[in-house]
C-alpha cells in the first residue's frame, strides 16, 4: 500500500503541497503547471469563485458513517474525487504518469490519462492494470492518426474516452513564452512519436510546441463528434471543456455519454466564466440525461462539496496532483487524494449530509451580495 512519507505530514493543505512543489522544480516546469492564459483572470476565476458559495449547514443529523462512494460511467470509485489529465508528469517526478496512475488506484480513485504524456497510454495502464482508467483524446487534422489513438486505448483497456472541446487552437501562456518552454532532454510526448518528424523527437523547444499545437483540427465541430464518438464503441465518449447549457446538450445529441464542465485550467481562453458558475447551468440543461463532471480551481475537500451539491457527479483535480507528485511522487499523490478525500467527508459531517445524495438538497446556496458591491 503506498504510504505517504513522514514529511508530508507537515502539509495539511494543497497550498501547502504547491509550495513543497515549487520548492523541487524547476522554474520552467513549475511555471508551466501554475500559468494560466494571457492575464490570468480566468484562473483566478476558478478559485475565486467558490467563496460566492454559503453552506447552509444541517444540525442534529446522524454523520457518524459517511458514504462518499460512488460510480462514474458505471465504475466504482471510493470517492468522488478524480484526477484530471493534465501534461508532463516526468517533470515532476522520474516515474511521471505511472507514479499517478499507481496511487489514484490505490486510493480507489480514476485517473484520465493525457494525450501530452511523458508515457505511452500503454505503459500507463500497466502501471495499475486493474483499475478503472480514462484517456483524453485531442482530435488531430490527421484523422487516422486520431484513430489510431482510439483503438490504442481500446486495446490498452481504458474505460471511456475524454474528448477535449475546448482547444481548437492553443492557447497562449504567457510564461510558458517568456521561459521559451520545452521539454528537457529525455522527455517526449510518447502518444505522439509515430506523429513527430525524426528531428523532433527528442524534443527541440518551441519548434516542438509549435509543430504539436499545429496538429490540433480548429475544424473539429459537433458533426465530427459523431464520428469519434463510433470509433470510440463501445467505449463511452465523455466531452470535456463544456461552460454553456446549449453545448452540453449538443453535445448529447451528438453521441457523448457524458459532459465535463472544464475551462481547461483557465489555461485557453482567458475572461471565461468560472466552472463552478458554468456549473448549475449545465446541470439544469441535461437534467437525467447523463452524468456531469467538473474541474477547475478545486483546491479543498470543502470545494468538492460544493461542486457536488450544485450537481456534479464527481470532481475532478488536476494542479493539486501535479504538486503532491513533485513533492514525493506516488506517495505524494496519495497524500493529496487522501487530505481531499479526508476534506470532504469532514465537511460534509459538518453540514449534516451524510451521503452524496443528502448533498443536493439545498445545502449550496449563492451568497447574496451586499447592496453596491458585484457578487
């Protein structure tokens, strides 16, 4: 069973992780993680956000056996925190994305693999091979390539498919540019080499970047998802980078499974709304139609609660694994899913719901704004 070290027992929230992180990265690849589009304010946005939220908290109610666990697309997860997919673990860490896949299986967690890993999908379903596992799909101008990637993961044993709507073009990271970001020496993206020309295989810095953002298909619309969507079957499509109720049910109606209220980390295009805004909106508009996920700015187990309570099926984290991971790698991650894990049973102890369904009756309510000021 993976542990966290002693030292970690030190780091009690996220932020405290974020610093044991940056303390043991790179400033590029710190930068990297942390940046968010242009002038930041969506990412702000994300984490800002929450406290327009009140719990309005139940009294007397027995919480002394909370039940946090749940199922996603039919998976059985131990709670409804999940691990986004986010670029670069090797970064952070030698053993990179096997090190999470490793401990989000551990914990009883999902992990959603990215297509910009440092691993192949394949090594990363060998690192925990009996546990549930998604992988995030960009779709490429170069179809069959595309394709190709979809019956890898088919045959990999990965559960459902993330397709991401939100990046027709990339978008652009201040820091990122600043820094001239590139992978070090050593690293690659491994879903992508059969796609790199010889020269760039090992890298070659922004050449890299630019090459890998010019294979992304800003032509990609709705009709296209049809298509993915049967290549993918029998996996389930879920699509990610949803903020509008009419996207959410296009989406539906164009074969996803599933939608995935994300912003990308406020990392594409900067002004976007909150995810825990966007939220309720899309909830309202699929009502039972599927399950909806979301992602962005959740840094505590009491930020879980309220995404729940507002709908959400699960909650997923993507920064905050990033930093356990770098702190102490597998275990370092373990100690993140557990102190969010652990946050949100005690918050909702606190609120008197003692399981995930007593979440949504009315326990979440937007904080009214005092007279002249903007909520």
């Amino acid at each position: 069973m993976i542990q966290p070290p002693a030292q970690l027992s030190s780091l009690v929230t996220v932020d405290d992780y974020e610093v044991a992180a940056r303390e043991r990265l790179t400033p590029m690849a710190y930068d990297y993680y942390r940046s968010g589009a242009d002038e930041e304010h969506t990412l702000r946005r994300n984490r800002d956000a929450f406290a327009r939220y009140e719990l309005w908290y139940r009294t007397m109610v027995d919480v002394s056996s909370p039940r946090v666990a749940t199922t996603v697309l039919g998976d059985d997860v131990a709670f409804p925190i999940l691990v986004a997919p986010t670029a670069y673990h090797r970064l952070a860490c030698a053993e990179g994305e096997r090190a999470t896949a490793r401990a989000a299986a551990e914990l009883g967690s999902l992990y959603c693999a990215s297509t910009l890993a440092t691993t192949t999908l394949e090594d990363v379903a060998s690192a925990a091979p009996d546990a549930a596992r998604w992988f995030q799909l960009y779709v490429h101008k170069d179809r069959d390539f595309t394709a190709r990637l979809l019956a890898r993961a088919k045959a990999a044993g990965y559960r459902a498919i993330v397709v991401t709507a939100d990046t027709p073009v990339l978008g652009r990271r201040c820091a990122d540019v600043r820094n001239g970001f590139c992978l070090p020496d050593g690293l690659v993206m491994e879903n992508l080499v059969d796609a790199l020309p010889p020269d760039l295989r090992e890298g070659a810095g922004s050449e890299l970047a630019r090459f890998v953002a010019s294979r992304h298909d800003p032509a990609f619309v709705w009709s296209d998802l049809v298509a993915i969507a049967a290549q993918a079957a029998p996996l389930p499509v879920v699509v990610k980078g949803i903020a509008r109720a009419d996207d959410a049910r296009r989406a539906l109606d164009h074969g996803a499974r599933a939608v995935w209220v994300s912003n990308h980390g406020g990392r594409q295009l900067d002004l976007a709304p909150a995810t825990i805004d966007a939220l309720p909106e899309v909830v309202r508009a699929v009502g039972d139609r599927c399950e909806v996920y979301v992602d962005g700015g959740v840094r505590s187990g009491t930020h879980a609660l309220v995404a729940l309570a507002l709908g959400a099926r699960a909650v997923f984290v993507g920064r905050p694994v990033l930093w356990g991971l770098a702190a102490a790698g597998a275990e370092g991650v373990a100690g993140v899913l557990t102190l969010l894990r652990d946050e949100l049973i005690r918050a909702m102890q606190l609120a008197g719901c003692p399981d995930l369904e007593s979440t949504r009756d009315d326990v979440v309510r937007r904080r009214l704004a005092p007279a002249g000021s903007f909520p």
